[in-house]
C-alpha cells in the first residue's frame, strides 16, 4: 500500500493537470477558472491543509 506522502504527492498531479486536461470540468467543481492565480491559491490550501499534523 502506498505511504501517505506519496497520496499527496499523486493528489498533488492530478491538480496540476486536471485544469489542462478538463478544464470545465476542475472549474464546476472548484466553481473559479482553473488558470486562474483563485484556483492556485485554492489549491495550495487544499494541500497544506491534507498534509498538517493533525493532534
């Protein structure tokens, strides 16, 4: 089974691309263009709150 870190680092791709190969797509989801600076913002968000320590 895959460790942790590397879920996040596959999750990590696949919001990377996504907005390239399916971009109506990624932006009825997130509901903000996929190129957009909204979008990155939103997704470096999603990420650091996946990967905080939770206690």
């Amino acid at each position: 089974m895959a460790r942790p870190a590397m879920f996040v680092l596959l999750v990590a791709y696949a919001l990377t691309f996504a907005p390239i190969a399916l971009p109506r797509v990624v932006e009825g989801i997130v509901g903000a263009d996929p190129l957009s600076k909204e979008y990155r913002e939103w997704v470096a968000g999603q990420l650091a709150a996946m990967t905080r320590r939770r206690s």
